[in-house]
C-alpha cells in the first residue's frame, strides 16, 4: 500500500538574509515497508530507493537534481568560487617517485588535467616521458589508472582501470619500452593490488566471482580469492593460489618478499585491522601455504625480510605498535624478538630502505619520522636519525629496496601544498625534489593546535587554520571538519577547497576525534560498536568549543565528513540541530541498520556491529541518522552528496536519508537538498572538473547557508 504527498518548503528570511524563496520538493511515494528487529518493529517507507536501477529511483534522482541545482543557480557567488577553484587548482603536482630496474616512476598532473599521467624517467636528471595518460580513455575523465606495480626489471607494468568511480576494475599489462599493451585482461578485480614473480613470468592479485549485471554495484562482495596470473594467458586459466569457501569474509592480498623466496598472503576479516599472515616458499614448485600468524588477535603488517626473518610491525602487546622480527624456521612466540619497541607516539607505517627502517610516527595527529637500524645481533634497534620535517604536518612515501641508498617523501600541511623531497639516507639530507607553486599567499594564514575535552572528559586535538589577525568575537563562518572510524587518522592536508573557504573569511577546523587512528588501537577502540557515541560527543565538544571561544556561533557553524564522515554529520546534526547552521554530510553511511547489506558494507561491522546482533542493535538504532529524524523538527540547511556509481556506500543511503529529512524539516527550517553526481563513485578517481563543479556548489551552499557576504 502507497501513499503519496508533496512537501513545498518556504525559506526563512532570517536563512537567506532578507529574501525569500520557496522550494518545492519532488513528489515521493512511500511504502508500508516494516522491519522487526529483536521485537522492535522500524519502518523503512524509502526501501524502494533501494533499487538504483528502477524507473522510480531513477526519476527521483532526475527530479532531485533540478530541484538541487536550480536553487542553487540562484546564488551569485556560485560562479565566482568556481572561478577562483579553477585558478587556484591550476598548479602542477607530483607524486613520490619509486623505483625500479634503474628507473624512474611518478604521477603528475599539469594542473587542470581531470586524471593525473603516469611518466617514467631513465635518471632523476633525464627529461620523463609519458608512460600512461588515463585522460585520453574518455572524454569526461571518468576512467581512472586506480594502481600500478612495475616488475622489478622495470620493463613491464600491470595496471588497473576504475571507471564512473566504481571500486570494480580492469588489469591490464603495459610494456615500459614500447608503451604498448599486450594482451592480458583481467576483469572483476576489486581491494586489490598487485605483486609480480621475481622472473617477471607474471603477478599475484585478487578477485571476486562475476556478479550478475544487475547486481554489479549494490551486491554483496563475498569469498574473494588470491590468484596468479601468467602472462600470455587468459584469465580463466589463471591459478588459484589460495581462497577459504568456509570464510566467505575473508580478504587475500599477496606479496612477493624482495628475494623473491616467499609468498607473503595477509589475511583480513573486514575492515578490522586484526589480521592472520601466511606464507608459500616459492622456491618450493609445490610449496604449500603455511599458516604463520593464525588468531586474528591483533594488527600484523609485513615490512620486509631478512631471508627466513620476518620483520612485521604489529599492537600485539603494543597499542601504539612495535617492529618485530620473526624467524619462519622457528615461528614459535618464545622466539620472536623485538626490534622497535613501543613509543609514546603511533606507530603507523614502516619502511625497509638501505637496510633501515623508517618509521612513520603520529604525535598528536601529525607527523615524525625517525629511521633506526638492526644488525640482526642486538637486543634493539638504534635510532640513526630523526628526519627534519619543515614543520607541523604529515608526511608520507619512503618507499625503496633494501639496497637503495636514496628515499623520497612527501610533506604537505593545510597551508602548504605536497612538495617531494629526496632524502640521502647516507648522509641525512632531505632536499627539494618537486616543490609545487600556488597562488595563494600562506603567509597570511596560521594553523594552532588545541585541546578540548570532551563529555567524559577526553583530551582531544583539533587543528584551526585562518587569516591571521581573526577577531574572535563569534561571527566568523566555520567549518568543522571530522572522520573518527576505522583506525584512520585524519592529519594536516592541503586542500584547495579550504583555501578558497579561508580566502572568503572562513575558519577551517579539523577535530581528531575517537575512532580514528591518531593515538593507537585503544583510541580506536574508544569509538566503535557501543562506544560510537564518544565520536558524536568528541565532535560536539569540538563545536561548542569553538562557540565558548569565540571563533563562531550556531548559525555561522557548518560541519562536513566523507563516508564515515557522512555517518558523523548525519548523527550530530539530528542529535543537536539548534548546535549548527549548516551539514555537508558527503557520500555517508546513514541506514545503521541495513549498510551491511550491499557491496562491500558488511566488513564495517568490525566498528559498527550489526543490527542482526540482539546486543548492539540498541545502540545502532538509537543513533542512526535516518532512524533519528524527527517530523516537525528545525534542522540545519543541508546538502547531502553522493555519486550513482559509488559501490563502496551505496546511493541509497544518501536517498532514503534526503527524503525522510525533507519529510521531517519544519515548515520554517532551511532547506534540504542532495546533489547526485552522474558517472561518479565514492571519490577515488574522480575527475578534476567534476570535484571543483561539486565543490563550488558545496561552498556556494556555505555561503547562503551561513549567510557569508560576497567579496
């Protein structure tokens, strides 16, 4: 049984600064859906946006955009920031480069190109050439080189295609000489990469089985599976190397150790960062896969090895992590060793390079490095060095072999753009190897570090970055940044949106909030499954913070977060509404009760829990952004994002949440649009116009939102 209604919505004066719009919201249907979950019944009326590739859904989304843009065509400033956006993201970028055969292998991009091209250089003096330019595959920009791995004689390369931003990819293998693809395709590729045989016969990936079309990108992704592919021959003869059809939640992903001796194979369960680890001698032509690590009780990531020694970096006993070295031939835990042990700081990656570990710490969510080295004989590992970094931010790469004496990183901060530097791990000296050049004055701006405490009262950082000199006096236009899941830290980055959000008088706050990966597996813990509740706290905290300290009020406050993100905007915005002006929840996790029903969905319940479970529905429920809202209730203006090929969190989300807060805003309330991109995913890949297109519709909403003068 359907009913309909149509909802027209007048925009308070007070919202657009003296002018006065109506807004007509497309007519929808609603079911008569009801769910039971343990004895609670909970309606689901926009089950049928569910289905994207029904006639109604697809109508919705058509009816949904002209709404979206329409109103949002009516805001000068629109065209003016995506002017700016434009300027400003004209600037040529570098990846860090990496190294192999005696050759050189990066990304750049010239500056407004929609994907960036791959080159390769015989010498770090030589002019580059282009190896592989995903632009010239479509004319919108929407096919993306989604990974590459160079064989270790530097002649071949394998590389995956993501098209429209779905996760699904294409394998291919190019020839670094010719530039010429051979014949290899690999199809339904997904969370993989790839990892090639010594000899360059061919290379280990995963996959998963052919979904039906129809169910390519909401189904469930299950029982992926490790394969080698040799070259020269069709995917269907491609052998497997190892799968588990009793654990259809398993995840394979296969590495060949620098010697070429061993395959390493981790194992992962979803997206908890607990993991089991075996290995195949591949000296062995019939070596079978031995289990090494089996108990799935706590984080082991493969470093390196030292012929049979295993080096792994792991919180076994260490919440912020430690390096340990494990001999294969005696693999019991009476003979591990520590080599690193745990610091006060997070541990978060390492590298082996010259025959050193570098270690990539977090201080209080930003970064230092500090390389040590073992000679295989002492108790310990000594520090050789703490590599200078030029100030407050993070830095990522120091990739390279054993024997390699050179590395190459990357440092970026909020006012600084990503330069690469080439450190001489011989002497110590990191020097500029691509420096970027934008057109925006750094100096005039600040970034300071605070520390908030929470409603239990927890420590938590947050970075504010602004225009020197601000007055404190409540009035400026803020955005809250924030993540606050799956062990993920969210550190200093350069961002062209917040530049031009800065340059309009706007504060820019990014809060480290519980959940993430800032402080260790503790501080991840604190907010999962039934401690979620402490991000939404910390995220609150954060606001009232900057409202008790003069940098904003409610009606000047947005706040933005991306997937998990989304789920953060999404809760605190219908826990505490009167809290802010204005929510930019992008591509969001917002049905708590079904997310693990489509793609991919189902690994989150390592952080989430599952509404299957008698024992954590309460708490999913009770915070659900979709099950919160509540009819007659002033929200904040919100624009909801989301992209109709975005197979990691499916759209639906996003729709179900779109209608029913549409449905419950009060008469008086601001309004409530989503803006659907065509061709697009959960982000990755995403062409370069179509991000400064939604990016200038998200800070001309700001604008009207908080109601920000034009300049």
């Amino acid at each position: 049984m359907l009913s309909r209604f149509a909802s027209a919505l007048l925009i308070s004066t007070a919202w657009l600064a003296g002018e006065v719009h109506a807004v007509t919201y497309p007519e929808m249907k609603k079911g008569d859906t009801v769910d039971t979950y343990h004895g609670v019944q909970v309606p689901d009326p926009y089950r049928w946006l569910e289905d994207d590739n029904s006639a109604e859904t697809k109508a919705w989304v058509e009816a949904q955009n002209k709404v979206t843009f329409g109103f949002l065509e009516q805001i000068p400033q629109r065209g003016k920031i995506r002017e700016r956006l434009t300027k400003l993201w004209n600037y040529e970028r570098f990846s860090t480069p990496s190294k192999e055969g005696g050759r050189y292998f990066f990304r750049r991009n010239s500056g407004l190109q929609n994907q960036s091209v791959l080159y390769v250089a015989e010498a770090l003096d030589a002019e580059p050439r282009v190896l592989f330019d995903p632009n010239s595959l479509s004319p919108d920009g929407t096919v993306a080189l989604a990974g590459y791995r160079i064989s270790d004689d530097g002649k071949l390369m394998a590389y995956g295609l993501a098209k429209a931003g779905s996760d699904w990819q294409e394998w291919r293998v190019r020839e670094v000489d010719t530039g010429k693809d051979r014949d290899d395709l690999l199809e339904w590729v997904k969370f993989s990469r790839a990892s090639w045989a010594k000899d360059g016969s061919g290379f280990y990936y995963s996959r998963y089985a052919q979904p039906k079309e129809a169910d390519a990108l909401t189904g469930l992704n299950e029982f992926q599976k490790l394969c080698f592919h040799k070259l020269g021959t069709p995917q269907s003869d491609d052998v497997l190397v190892y799968e588990r059809r009793d654990h259809k939640d398993w995840g394979f992903h296969g590495e060949v150790t620098e010697d070429g001796r061993y395959l390493v194979i981790t194992i992962t369960k979803g997206t908890d960062p607990k993991r089991r680890v075996y290995y195949r001698d591949l000296a062995d032509g019939k070596g079978k896969v031995i289990p090494l690590l089996d108990d799935f009780d706590a984080d082991y990531d493969f470093i390196a090895n030292d012929g049979p020694v295993f080096f792994f970096k792991t919180d076994l006993e260490a919440p912020r992590s430690r390096v340990i070295a494990i001999d294969i031939t005696k693999p019991g835990r009476a003979n591990w060793r520590e080599i690193i042990s745990q610091s006060d700081d997070a541990l978060r990656g390492v590298n082996f390079v010259n025959a050193q570990f570098i270690c990539n710490y977090l201080h209080d969510a930003h970064s230092r490095v500090r390389i040590v080295a073992w000679d295989g004989k002492a108790p310990r590992a000594k520090l050789v060095r703490e590599v200078q970094l030029p100030g407050i931010g993070s830095a990522g790469g120091f990739g390279g072999k054993r024997a390699d004496s050179e590395t190459f990183y990357s440092f970026t901060s909020f006012t600084m753009p990503s330069t690469i530097y080439r450190l001489d791990l011989v002497t110590g000296k990191s020097s500029v190897f691509r420096q970027p050049k934008v057109d925006f004055d750094s100096a005039a701006y600040e970034t300071k570090q605070v520390f908030i405490r929470s409603k239990d009262g927890t420590r938590v950082p947050m970075f504010i970055t602004h225009r020197r000199g601000v007055k404190l006096d409540g009035a400026n236009p803020t955005l809250l940044y924030g993540y606050g899941g799956f062990n993920a830290p969210i550190t200093p980055a350069f961002d062209i949106e917040r530049l031009v959000w800065m340059e309009m008088g706007g504060v820019y706050a990014v809060a480290n909030l519980r959940g993430g990966g800032e402080y260790g597996s503790p501080w991840h813990l604190a907010g999962t499954k039934g401690n979620k509740q402490n991000v939404f706290d910390d995220f609150i905290a954060a606001a009232e913070w900057l409202i008790a300290n003069g940098y904003t009020s409610p009606a000047k406050l947005a706040i933005q977060g991306r997937s998990n993100g989304g789920l953060l905007v999404g809760a605190v915005l219908t826990q505490r509404p009167e809290l802010f002006g204005a929510a930019l929840p992008v591509v969001g996790v917002l049905d708590m009760l079904r997310f693990h029903k489509f793609t991919i969905g189902w690994a989150w319940k390592s952080d989430y829990g599952s509404s299957d479970n008698a024992d954590e529905f309460p708490a999913l429920f009770a915070y659900s952004p979709l099950h919160r809202l509540q009819p007659g209730t002033r929200y904040p203006g919100t624009l909801i994002t989301t992209g109709d090929h975005d197979d990691r969190v499916v759209p639906a989300h996003s729709f179900k949440f779109a209608a029913r807060l549409q449905e419950c805003q009060a008469t008086d309330g601001p309004p409530v649009l989503i803006r659907i991109e065509t061709k697009a995913g959960h982000g990755a890949g995403k062409p370069i116009a179509k991000e400064i297109e939604e990016e200038a519709d998200q800070m001309a909403f700001l604008v009207r939102a908080l109601g920000i003068e034009a300049k």
